[in-house]
C-alpha cells in the first residue's frame, strides 16, 4: 500500500497540538484557556520525531524522517511555511483554530531556558531508563510484526542529529526568529476532545502505533510532561506507547461502537417490527369490530325479516281449518269415501312463512279420483283459479308423469297445490320439521337463503330449477358437516348418551323405500349449542361454502349421512334427468331415478380447515372449469340414487355458483341491500 506521509505527518502535527491543549483547562467550553507554544518548541519535536525514525526504522511502520528534513519541519522557518499552508492552522482532526503569532512567547519561562533544561535532562539519558512520566499500568499489545518480542530496550545513547534546530545541516543562529514565533492552542473541552479523540480512531490504522510510540516518547524525552495523560501500553517489538493512541485500542473503540450500532440497528429493527405488529394486531382488531358490526347488523335484520314474514298463530288456524274444510269437501263430493288431506312442504315442515303456498297431498281410497275430477270437485265448492299442470322435471316410480291441481281458497287467499297419494313427500316434510325443531336457527337460516334464492333466479318457477327441498337439504348437510356439528344424522344410528349403546331407529318402509329416521327431536334438544355462530355468520358461511369451496364436478351433498362426500360416478357426459313429481316446494316423491349415482359406504365431510380457501383464487379456478355437462348433485335422503337437483347442470351451475358468490361479497362487505337485492343474472 502506498504511504501518504504528508497526511500521516499532519495527523502526527494535530496529535502534538492535542497534548499541548490538554494541558489547558477549559470546563466551561469558552475556549477563554490558551496554550502558547513557541515554534522552536515545535521545531524541536519534529527534530526528535526524525530522529527517532532515524534510530528505530525497523520498528515502525511510516518512517518519515526524510519528509521532515525535506520539508524543513525541524526549523522554525520550515514550520512558518507548513502552518501558513493551513485555513485554520490545523491540518484535519484538531477541534479548534490555532493562531501563529510573530510577538514573543508570554509564557512564564522562555524557551531558550527550557531547551537548555531539557538538553541537561537528556544528556545522561540511556536506552532503558523507565520512563519519568508514565502514567498508569502497563498494558501489553500485539503488533504482529514478527519482532523481538522482549521488553526490554536497549541500544546505544541517543545523538541529536540535527541538534533540535537542525545546525548541523543548516546551521539557525538566528534565536531571535526563534522566541519571536509561536502558535496560540486553545483550550477543549470534554466534547472537543471526545471529537477528536473520534476522529483520530478512523484514520488509516496504520498510522496509530507510530503516532502512539512517538507520543510517548516525546512527552518521556522531549516534553518532559504527561500532556493528555492516559495509560502506557509495551508493544511486542520492546518499545512503548500511549494507550489511546494505538491501532488495538482504537480498533476495539470502533468494533465496540459497531456493535451498539448493530445492537441498536437490532433493537430498532426489534422495535419496528413490535410497533409492526401491534399495528397489524390493532388493525385486526379493528377489522374484527368491524365484522363484528356488520354481522350483528346483518343477524338483526334477518331475524327481523324472518319474523315479519312467520305466520300469525291465527292465520296457522285458518289454514288447519282450510285442510279440515276441504277434506270434508272432496269427500262429500266423492260420495262420501274416504279420504285424508295431509299438508307437506313448508307448511308441513313449520317452515312456511307468509309467502308461501300451501302443498297437499290427497291419501286414502283415490283409486278412482283423477286430477279432472278433483278439479271439478274444486270448482264446485268455488275455489278460484283452478288448473292442471304437470311438473316435467319430476317423475313417478310408474315413469308417469304425475299432474297436479292449483287453486286459490277465496277466503285466505292462500294459493294451494294439490297432489295425489303422494306419501314420500309427507315423509320428506316431516324429516325436515324433526331437524327444524331441534335448531331453532335453522328457520331464520333458510328464510335468508330462500330470500337470497328467490332474487336470484335459482328457483323452480324461473330458468335455474332448484327447489326449497334441496335447499334445505343443503343447509342441513352444511349444519350437520359444522365444526362442532349444530344438527344430528337422524339416519345414523346415534349412541346414547353413556355412549354404551345406539338409539334404535324405527324401521319405517313406505312404497318399498325404507323412510326410517329418529323422529325423537327432543332428545336433540341443545345438540347444536356448542357451535356459537350467529345466524348471519351461518347464512356468510353457507355462500362462501358454495360459492367457493365446494366441487361441484366430484361431489354431492348427502343429508342421509351427514357429509359433502365423493361421487360413486364422476362421468360428467351421460347423466340424465331423473325426478319425480310433487310440487316444486315439496321435492321429488317416489320412483327411482335415472341417474347414476349410487349410494357407497365411505364419504368425505366437510371441515374448517375449507375456510381457508380465499375467494380470489377460487374465482380464478372457476373461470378455468368448463361447465359442459356438469350436474350439480344434491342427493335425497330416502331414495338414496335420487339427484333431486339433476336438471341443474351446465352453465345453470355456474350461474348458480356466482350468485352464491354474488351473495357472500355483499354480506362480507355488510352491504344488505346488494346481499338481498335482485341479480342481474
């Protein structure tokens, strides 16, 4: 590495202005202490200094006592030239301004006097005296110079060859210049000294043992004073210097301060990213109020809407006496055979709300009673608007199509479907109402969803054929399928409560199709009370579930077991249209279907661990499926290879899909009015 000794010899000159100054006081920080040092004084250091490079050049890493000579440093004149070059007198690292002054020196003694004194003191001096002045233990340090490692130092006396003013290559007989110059140093004060002392370590580090030996042995042999005092260190190569002077010290002051750099880059970075995450905790926080907010806002307005649109304990009066009177009716008009009319659907469920019409089923001896009969049986007891229809996505265990007769009761108002011997769907009603009365949040979750449906289009009475029945079936497989569950499998055997043995479930067949089920709902009473949901959080999660999560191309929704299981058949191209008919509230009713699913043991069931599925990615995969010949599969829960929703496929699922999405958004977002307003679909 090349050497700048013009840089190294103007930090050695800002070293010596700094021993002078400390031997000022000055705690106040007025600078109003001042040392004045004569440039002879001056002269006669860099005298030394070059001649101890002279004596020891082995030792040390800059030898400069050519740049000296050179540069005339050792005389006053050489000294005039060198501080006048400087802005402030100073080279780089000394705090405060020095003066040069031409007056002589005001000091006590002069320093032709002190020089003489200073020569006496050092005329008997040998190599490996102590030191007079040291201050503080000795301290050892490596250089690693690969030098004698002894302490002791020893040599031949010392010769001043250039006799400290340099005569004996230029002979200076000119004292007078000699006492007439000097340089005013002002006292520091503790930060002055602290910025330099700073400054001083992050000059090139070879330079710190040279300056920290030559200070030593100036203030030892040359100063004859302690200066800025501070411990002695012994190098391994048998000479001395000043502690804070040296490479190691100040190699350790860095890495010290590096590292409470680096400790408070860490604790900073610490701190930060608490700060970050007290942030990101408080910001949850408050988007958890916020849900919060908006599900009790939501919850408020479904229960709201599910009681306005329950049915006065009078108008369920009227329409027990509408069944009663209309029983009688047929059977006075059919000579008086016997007959029963059962309600099913809603109505039969205890789910039926102010909106909804009223499905019958005519049992008993109907052998000879067909649906023209019955409905002139209707107009003859003045029942309005009566008509035949027939449900073309529904069909009988005959493979016939079944009809059914609509009519309008003057006196309620109420609109009434009436169907022949059809007792799977009274069955079908009666399952429903058992899940029903054990959650009492099944109602207001349905009349949400049916809400929800209705305004968008995904009913029987417009292009997307879905039923109320399948409806329920998915809420009720989605409320069986909950973590912890909110409905029984009232299919599966149940263990009682000592968990010994199982509740026996009463064998039921009807129509050679086995209906069995616990109709014991009190027993369940509770079964769902762990689960805290709200209703609003149930209707949000129903959307997002079907919306999002799940497959509809490999899975179907089975309320007999409980559970969102694989497909037996996963082929997409040859499903056909299997229904049967009973009314679009009420569902299929008997016969086997055509489709091929059927029923296997083993499913999958739905879990919280699908809550994890964010809708921006799943929208992403939905518009990747192809929906061509994709059924959606809702299973019934009697004829176990019925899919009551086959004539739901293609792009009707994904028109179906998106308006479950459509619904989620705006109840996540709280937006009731969007969540409950008509689709543009």
């Amino acid at each position: 590495m090349k050497i700048n000794r013009r840089h190294f010899v103007g930090i050695l000159y800002d070293c010596i202005l700094f021993e002078y100054a400390s031997l000022v006081q000055d705690s106040h920080g007025q600078h109003s202490q001042q040392y004045i040092l004569s440039l002879d004084d001056l002269a006669d250091s860099f005298a030394f200094v070059a001649d101890f490079y002279k004596h020891h050049r082995s030792l040390m890493d800059i030898p400069c006592d050519q740049f000296i000579t050179r540069n005339q440093l050792h005389t006053v004149a050489g000294l005039i030239d060198y501080i006048e070059e400087m802005d402030r007198g100073v080279f780089e690292i000394f705090p405060l301004p020095v003066e040069l002054r031409e007056d002589a020196p005001s000091f006590a003694s002069s320093s032709s006097v002190r020089r003489e004194r200073r020569r006496q003191e050092r005329s008997g001096y040998q190599m490996g005296t102590s030191g007079l002045l040291s201050n503080g233990p000795s301290i050892s340090a490596s250089r690693g110079k690969g030098m004698n490692t002894s302490s002791t130092f020893q040599t031949q006396p010392w010769t001043d060859m250039y006799s400290h003013r340099g005569h004996a290559l230029h002979p200076d007989t000119d004292t007078d210049l000699d006492d007439e110059y000097s340089i005013v140093i002002p006292g520091l004060s503790k930060t002055d000294i602290q910025s330099f002392l700073w400054e001083y370590a992050y000059m090139p580090e070879d330079y710190h043992d040279d300056i920290a030996t030559l200070i030593r042995y100036l203030r030892r042999d040359e100063w004859l004073m302690n200066g800025s005092k501070g411990p002695i260190i012994s190098f391994n190569w048998s000479l001395e210097g000043v502690q804070k002077f040296s490479r190691e010290y100040n190699q350790n002051k860095i890495h010290k301060v590096q590292q409470r750099e680096q400790e408070e880059v860490k604790r900073q970075r610490e701190l930060t990213q608490k700060q970050q995450e007290e942030w990101n905790r408080q910001q949850e926080l408050i988007r958890e109020q916020e849900a919060q907010q908006r599900t009790k806002i939501t919850d408020t307005f479904i229960w709201k809407m599910h009681e306005s649109m329950s049915i006065l304990p009078k108008a369920s009066k009227e329409i027990d006496n509408l069944i009663k009177t209309l029983e009688s009716e047929i059977g006075e008009f059919f000579d008086f055979c016997f007959v029963t009319l059962s309600a099913m659907g809603s109505f039969a469920a205890e789910l039926h709300t102010n909106q909804s019409d009223l499905d019958l089923s005519l049992g008993g001896n109907v052998k000879h009673i067909t649906p023209s009969s019955l409905a002139d049986a209707l107009q003859h007891y003045l029942y309005e608007n009566v008509s035949i229809s027939n449900n073309p996505f529904q069909q009988s265990l005959s493979s016939t199509l079944t009809s059914r007769v609509s009519f309008v009761d003057p006196k309620t108002a109420i609109t009434c479907h009436l169907t022949l011997n059809d007792p799977l769907a009274i069955h079908r009603s009666k399952l429903i109402k058992t899940y029903n009365l054990i959650e009492p949040r099944f109602g207001p979750v349905l009349v949400a969803l049916k809400h929800l449906v209705v305004h968008r289009h995904i009913d029987t009475y417009h292009f997307i054929p879905f039923s109320t029945y399948a409806l329920e079936l998915m809420l009720i497989t989605f409320l069986q399928t909950e973590n912890p569950p909110i409905l029984p499998k009232l299919q599966q055997p149940t263990p009682h409560e000592d968990g010994d043995e199982e509740r026996p479930l009463k064998e039921l067949i009807v129509q050679g199709i086995d209906c069995s089920f616990d109709r014991d709902w009190a027993y369940y009473q509770g079964f769902g009370n762990r689960n805290t949901k709200t209703v609003a959080e149930l209707v949000l999660d129903f959307c997002r579930f079907f919306g999002y999560v799940f497959d509809y191309e490999s899975k179907e929704v089975n309320a007999r077991i409980g559970a969102f299981r694989w497909r037996p058949d996963l082929t997409r191209t040859h499903t056909s249209l299997a229904m049967t008919s009973s009314g679009p509230t009420a569902g299929p009713s008997t016969g086997s279907s055509t489709s091929t699913a059927t029923a296997i043991p083993g499913f999958l069931s739905r879990s919280n661990s699908s809550s994890s599925v964010t809708t921006q990615g799943s929208m992403s995969r939905l518009e990747s499926v192809s929906y061509a010949g994709l059924v959606f599969h809702v299973m019934d829960p009697f004829m176990v290879s019925l899919n009551i929703t086959a004539p739901c496929q293609g792009e009707r699922v994904r028109m179906m899909k998106e308006c479950f999405q459509e619904a989620y958004e705006a109840l996540n977002e709280g937006d009731i009015n969007l969540a409950f307003a008509h689709s543009s679909h």
